[in-house]
C-alpha cells in the first residue's frame, strides 16, 4: 500500500467485512494454535479434529460471500480455501497455505466479489 502508513484510515466494504466474519467463524470454532500444543500427536489430532469442522462448514462459510447466481461456484473456490488451511489427509497443515489463500482471493476478484477498492 505504496503511499499509506499502517495507521491510515482505511474502507472497509460490506465484502471486506463478510470476509472478516468468515475469518472469525473460524478462529471461533477453537484451531489450536500449533506453538503452544507441544505434543505431536496431540496437536496432530486437534488440528484434524478442526479441519472436519472446517469441512463441515465450509460451503455455508462460502455462501455468506456469493450472491445467489454465483452459488454454483462454490465447487471452484472451496477447495483453494480449504486447502489454505493445509490437507489434513497428508497431515499437512503448512505447505501452500498462502498459496491458496491468494488463489481463493482471485477466485472472488474474478467473479466480481472483490473490487479494486477492496
């Protein structure tokens, strides 16, 4: 954000918002934060244990950000923002996160959900 310091005013759309909640539904279903679980099989079970909620819930999560003719899309971007929280089948939560986090990103910018001023 060439030009802008950090504690500049910033616009926060009614998109930018929808995402934020998506984000806190998230942190509120209780992913535990891997530095402080210390027992590998623990934590292994925790962050799995939180992966199939996120599955669980992820199409509702998506539907809150599209308008009704963009529903079927669900099946394109579901999977780059499931996956941006790793693939709990190769227990595997790190690899690609940001990756796929941008691609979803993308996703929602092509489909006209972000825009420029987002």
């Amino acid at each position: 954000m060439y030009g802008h310091k950090i504690f500049d005013p910033c616009h926060e759309s009614p998109t930018i918002s929808k995402i934020v909640s998506v984000i806190e539904i998230l942190r509120a279903m209780g992913r535990p934060n891997s530095t402080h679980s210390t027992i590998l099989s623990l934590r292994q079970h925790l962050l799995s244990t939180w992966h199939e909620r996120l599955t669980e819930n992820v199409e509702s999560l998506m539907l809150r950000l599209l308008p009704d003719d963009l529903e079927p899309s669900t099946v394109e971007i579901i999977p780059y923002f499931t996956e941006r929280f790793g693939n709990s089948s190769r227990i595997d939560y790190g690899t690609g996160r940001e990756t796929n986090f941008a691609a979803w990103l993308y996703c929602l910018a092509r489909m006209g959900i972000i825009k420029e001023e987002d």
